[in-house]
C-alpha cells in the first residue's frame, strides 16, 4: 500500500476509533481549503463512503484569497468524489468578525443537514485546537467551565480529529495528496488565538515536546470531573429541598455545604433560572451568602440580566425577561383577572358589612365608576391609605410592611380609573373605603395560581 492509500487509511481510521460516528450513516463536514478540514473530509468519505458525505464551504470575500480557497475546496470535493455546497453570506459581518463568521458557519451547516437528512455536522478541528483553546480562556475567562471548549461532541457536531494535532494532520494530507492552501490569517497577530499559536504553544513546546497533548487531556480531565460534580451538585441540591426546577434555596440549607459545593450549587440553580451557562465566581457567590444572610439582603447582578436576589433568608435566581411587566388587564365587577402568578377576583355583595383589608378588600361599589384594572406596580405610583391624610408611594409602603423585594414587581394593583384602589395584601386607599352606610360593596381578592 502506497503513502497516499496509507494516509487515507490512517485518516478514515481515526474517525471511527473517535466513537463519535456511532450508527451515523451520512455527515456533512465544513471545509475551509485548509489541510485540517482537508483530512476530516478525507476520513469521513473513506469511513462512511463518499455519497454518504456532505460537504460546506462558506466563502465570506473578507480575504483576498477567498475565491482560491473555495476553489480549492471544488478540487478537495472532486478528487474526494464528495457534494460541495458553497454559501455566500450577504451584507457586513457585524460585531466580533470570528464569533459573527462562525455563527454563519455553523447556522449554514445545520441547514444543509436539515435538507441532505444527514446524521452529523463534523469539523476539521485538532488537539492543538483544543490546546489553543484552553489557554486562550485559561487567561480571558476565569472558573473551570470555560476551560471545556471544543468538546468531542456539542449536540449533533462533532469533531473527530482530536486525536491528532495540527502537525499530523498536514502530514496527512500532504502524503493523501489532498488539495489545501494555508489560511495567511492565521498568521496575522490581531487575533489572540494566532499569537497564542505562534508565541506561547511553540515556548510550552520546548519545554515539553508532550505539552499539546498534556493540555488536551487535563481537559478531558477535567470534563470527565465536571460531569461527576455536576451529579453530586443535584443531589446535594434535591437533599436540600431544592429539587429539579427550582431557582431558590434557603441560605441555611447551604450553610452544610462546602464552599466549593455551595458555589456550584449557586451556579447551578443559576442556571436553571437563565436556561445558559453561567460564569459564577468565588467572589460573587461570597457576596450572594453574605446578603442572604443580613436582614436587609440585597441583589447581586451576574449578566446578562441574570440577578441574584438575597430576603428573608432566601436566595432566589431570576432574569430580566421574568420581571418584565405583563400588560394591564381589565377586570370587571363582578369578574376576575389573571396577571402573571396571580388571579383577582371581584364579587358584589349587599350593604352593610364589617370594612377588611389589606388581605382582602371591602370597597364602595359606588366609588368604583370608571376603567378597573389589574397591573404590577410602577415607579412613582402612590396611594392614599386607609386612615391617612396623604398620600404615599409604594416603595415607601413595601418598605415600611416588610415587602419581600421578589414580590413587589409581582403582587396584582387595582385601578379605577387610573387611580390605585387597593395593593393585594398591602394597602385599601381611603378614598373607595366603605362606609357604614354603603348598600353595595366590592369583595376584592387575590391569590396566587402558581
């Protein structure tokens, strides 16, 4: 068997011994007309056969040499005997030109997949990828977790070459006789992964020949570790009464827990809240513990419009998204309204009755001429309570009756007309309050439905 026949053999069998093929029959693989991409082509046509594999180009026309490219990646394709899709994104790249690109990349292949029904997206990248990667976020983003990029597999995308660096895979192709162009931005030092590959790596690599590959594996390392912790983290959680789902938990609960394992158990119910990855340090989930466990508590913001909220002992995890006002809704008398977690209802009954409040509102049917609504409050919003002279905002109120922060943008308002008639729990206003002799009286009520 000659060089090339070897090459190809070599390739097609580091694709299966990846595991990362399974029972897959088809693939589509991105290919840029660099030697990486060159070699996981050849090793998914020689693995799965040629009309099983599928592969893309994206010629962004940002470099001079982009039509070389993808006509090297025509001549790849032909001599592979393999479908080449070229796509040609439209208009500027906006923001962070690597990060827009590969969200073009990856959003163009999981759309060729969709129509050619194949089973996965694969990708050129190596175990020197990997190692770039590591240390790029090693000292761009602190914690463990960010450490974990460039896994085998994210989702349905795989990446069967990481047992083989950037080195090999050029001797590779160079002995299959695939058809590559080096990518002279690589070469450019503006980008952060480029000075990494030519001023750190080639320094680590004399120190150690093995550093490229020590590096990949303390990341699998550390994968295999992630996926154990994020196991006891769970369970650690659902002893402590925070079970699948929830987004809060009692500072107590965690006062048994270990540092470390408190701030992964932040992280994760973290997590649960924002449906995202979460970066959570040492120093934030400090500051979380330590306001949950004053009286006064308080907020920590963690991104994104993630936040932290710290009350009566307890931590919750919420998104901005989840405080968003829901619209006013109109109630009628009698009726009932559903705004967000809370239901209104509103009953007529005959004069005379015993006043309530705050719980439970008794109002002068008569007074409530106009518009009645159901909202959340909003800033400046003021009431005339029951007994009182002046008015007073409701900020002012929440404080004064110990209104937990999580409720105060929850709790349901009664409008007529504009003008607050009642705060569910909290305040009646002095000018609907029902008198002795009212013949007609409003039971207004509400209760939370989830």
């Amino acid at each position: 068997m000659g060089n090339k026949e070897e090459a190809l053999t070599e390739l097609a069998d580091v694709v299966r011994s990846s595991g990362l093929l399974g029972g897959s029959t088809t693939a589509v693989v991105m290919v840029s007309g660099g030697p990486d991409s060159a070699c996981a082509a050849a090793g998914l046509a020689n693995a799965l056969g040629a009309g099983a594999v599928h592969a893309l180009h994206v010629n962004y026309g940002l470099r001079p040499e982009a039509d070389d490219d993808m006509s090297t990646c025509r001549r790849l394709c032909a001599a592979l005997r393999i479908d080449l899709h070229i796509e040609r994104p439209q208009g500027p790249l906006k923001g962070n030109l690597q990060a827009a690109a590969r969200a073009i990349r990856y959003d163009a292949a999981e759309r060729l997949r969709d129509r050619a029904g194949a089973d996965l997206i694969a990708t050129g990248q190596t175990r020197t990828d990997v190692a770039e990667t590591l240390l790029y976020r090693l000292a761009t983003s602190p914690g463990s977790r960010a450490l974990l990029g460039l896994a085998p597999r994210s989702g349905r995308v795989v990446r069967p070459l990481l047992a083989l660096e950037r080195e090999r895979t050029r001797e590779l192709a160079l002995a299959a006789g695939l058809p590559f162009a080096d990518d002279a931005s690589n070469d450019d030092p503006a980008f952060a992964r480029n000075r990494i590959r030519a001023g750190l790596l080639p320094v680590l690599t004399e120190l150690n020949p093995a550093a490229v590959r020590n590096i990949a594996e303390t990341r699998a390392e550390l994968a295999e570790e992630a996926q154990l912790l994020d196991r006891v983290v769970l369970e650690a959680l659902a002893d402590a009464g925070a079970d699948a789902g929830a987004v809060a938990i009692a500072a107590e609960a965690l006062e048994a827990f270990e540092p470390g394992l408190q701030r992964l158990a932040l992280r994760a119910l973290a997590e649960r809240a924002s449906g995202r990855p979460v970066v959570l340090g040492r120093a934030r989930a400090a500051e979380i513990l330590r306001l949950a466990g004053t009286p006064e508590g308080g907020e920590v913001e963690l991104g994104l419009g993630l936040a932290a909220s710290c009350e009566s002992g307890f931590i919750r995890f919420r998104t901005s998204e989840q405080d968003a006002a829901p619209e006013p809704v109109a109630l009628g008398l009698p009726g009932r309204a559903r705004i967000g977690g809370w239901e209104v209802r509103a009953e007529l009954h005959p004069g005379p009755m015993d006043p309530a409040g705050p719980d439970l509102a008794t109002l002068d049917a008569e007074a409530l001429v106009g518009r009645i609504e159901v909202r959340t409050w909003r800033p400046g919003d003021r009431i005339r309570p029951l007994g009182m002279s002046g008015t007073k905002t409701l900020q002012d109120l929440f404080t004064d009756r110990a209104v937990p922060r999580s409720l105060r943008h929850a709790l349901p308002v009664i409008t007529v007309d504009g003008e607050i008639a009642w705060v569910a729990g909290v305040a009646v206003s002095e000018r609907f309050r029902l008198d002795p002799g009212t013949e007609r009286v409003a039971v207004l009520t509400a209760r939370a439905v989830e």
